[in-house]
C-alpha cells in the first residue's frame, strides 16, 4: 500500500482515487484492529489528507457503534410455568450427568 | 457456571433476551421467534453438559440458536442469495449529506432520537441478505469474535471478513438514505 496523499492540487477525486477505494475495502479490518501495523499507518497516513475518506470512516464507526448498542424493540413473552419446569428439569439432568461423567473421570 | 445449581435463573435471564434479539432479527416474524428461542432454550439447557468450552458459551449457544432458526426459515430453494460489489456500497462524495449517528454519550437524554435510530437500524438488519445479515448480527450486535462466528456460520474467518464489511457498508448506506430523506 502506498503511503503517499492524495494530490489534492491536482487530479485527485474524492472517492475515485485508487487509494481511497482500496482504504474502503479495508477499513473494517483497519477499526476492528485487525491489520499489521504497517497497513494501519498507511491509512492513518492517508486519511491525514482526505477529508472525504476521514468523513467515511467516521461514518462507517459510527453505524458500527449504533450496531453495538442495537437492541430490538419489546420483550420476549416471559417464560411460562410450564416451559419453566421443562428447563429446569433438563438443567438437573444435565447438571447430574457431568458431575457423573466427573467422578469416572 | 455449568456446575452450579445457582445459575440457573441468571442464565434464563442473560440468554433468553439475546436468542429472542438474535431469532426475531432472523426469522422475521415475533412468533417465528419466539418458538424458535424457547426451542434453542431448552436444547441449551438439555445439552448444557456438552459444553467443552464455557469461555465461549455465548458461541456455543447462538449456533444452536443458528441451526434451529434455519430449521425454521421458509427459503425457495430457487431464491438466489443476494451478493454485494464493494462498488455499489461506496459512498457518492458527490452530494451525498453527511450521516450524522448520535453518540451515545453525548446524546443519552435523547430517547426520541435514539429510538428512531433504533428502529432504522433494525429495518436496515431486516433488509440484508442472510450471509451479511447473519455476520452482522453475532458480530456487531452480539460482539463475538471473528474466530466464534466463523465457527457459529461454518464458514473462514476471511469469509466473515468479507461479508462484515460489505454488511457494514450497506448499513452505513441504509443510514446515510434515512438521513437524506429527513
């Protein structure tokens, strides 16, 4: 990857620039910290200089943060009585089967 | 925690809020949903001592969780799935606004707007194709690994790269829409 900015006096287009779209194809592996040192100051060394590129990851970590914090709308229906009795039924049994299987052991 | 009488009412509590999120956004539909999280519940609870790693019982359970909403999901088997190009998800420098997402912590008042938000979101999740869906669901919404999800989707971690970034891409482009039509 190369490091250099964008020539902005010149034939640079926001977005176009093939540095930029190959930023884009990394940018989830750049903010999930997922890239070798090396790549992260590439792109550091590039969005420095792109306003277009720093306004799309601000974007980008910004719907992953909403993502985070997503929670759907309303409950699931309470466990009932019935349903309840079930699970802790099978909770014992399993329970009793890996002590069991812990004592051979 | 699995040796432990005690935990059974924390556990129904954690986990059953987290399949109910994880089936309602899968199946589509509350009913769907709610069978098919009491079903995961109670094969959880029935295998629980078939848990070998308890550090990643979250994993663990969201792929039972995973197999019993596909047992559920009505698909043509004719319906191809849907696949992104990098291309249509890049942003249009030329006119697009910018997409202003409220920060939890500078707006934690604003209930309104927040769950306005909310709600687009989730219409955003809805309106992924399963396989970006699917990632972005135990990847940023439950926060697993890329390593458990490639596990939960029986497919490689490069695989959930790829399909993270596109889902996340489009999201970022259903959100960038909704502000546009404000």
């Amino acid at each position: 990857m190369s490091h250099q900015p964008p020539d902005h006096e010149h034939d640079h287009q926001h977005g176009k620039d093939p540095l930029c779209l190959e930023i884009f194809a990394r940018l989830s592996e750049y903010l999930d910290g997922e890239l070798a040192a090396e790549d992260c100051a590439g792109i550091e060394a590039h969005i420095a200089d792109c306003p277009p590129c720093v306004e799309f990851v601000k974007q980008l970590r910004g719907s992953i943060e909403a993502s985070h914090h997503f929670r759907v709308p309303g409950q699931p229906a309470p466990v009932d009585a019935e349903l309840r009795e079930r699970l802790s039924q099978a909770w014992s049994e399993a329970l009793a089967r890996k002590h069991q299987d812990a004592q051979q052991d | 925690m699995a040796g432990d009488a005690s935990a059974f009412e924390p556990f129904v509590q954690s986990f059953q809020a987290k399949i109910f999120q994880y089936t309602w956004l899968t199946c589509g539909q509350r009913e769907d949903a709610e069978e098919v999280a009491q079903e995961t519940l109670l094969k959880v609870f029935e295998s629980f001592d078939q848990l070998r790693e308890p550090e990643h019982v979250r994993a663990w359970v969201f792929r039972i969780a995973k197999n019993y909403c596909l047992m559920k999901r009505r698909r043509s088997v004719y319906a191809p799935e849907r696949e992104y190009s990098l291309d249509e998800l890049l942003p249009s420098f030329d006119g697009e606004r910018s997409l202003q997402i409220p920060d939890e912590s500078e707006v934690p008042e604003d209930a309104l707007l927040r769950g306005e938000l909310n709600a687009r979101i989730e219409t955003a999740i809805r309106e992924l194709p399963e396989i970006y869906r699917s990632v972005v669901l135990l990847r940023d919404v439950e926060e697993l690994s890329t390593s458990d999800t490639a596990g939960i989707l029986n497919v490689s971690e490069d695989v959930v790269k790829q399909r993270l970034h596109r889902g996340r891409l489009a999201l970022r482009k259903a959100l960038a829409s909704y502000v546009e039509a404000k």
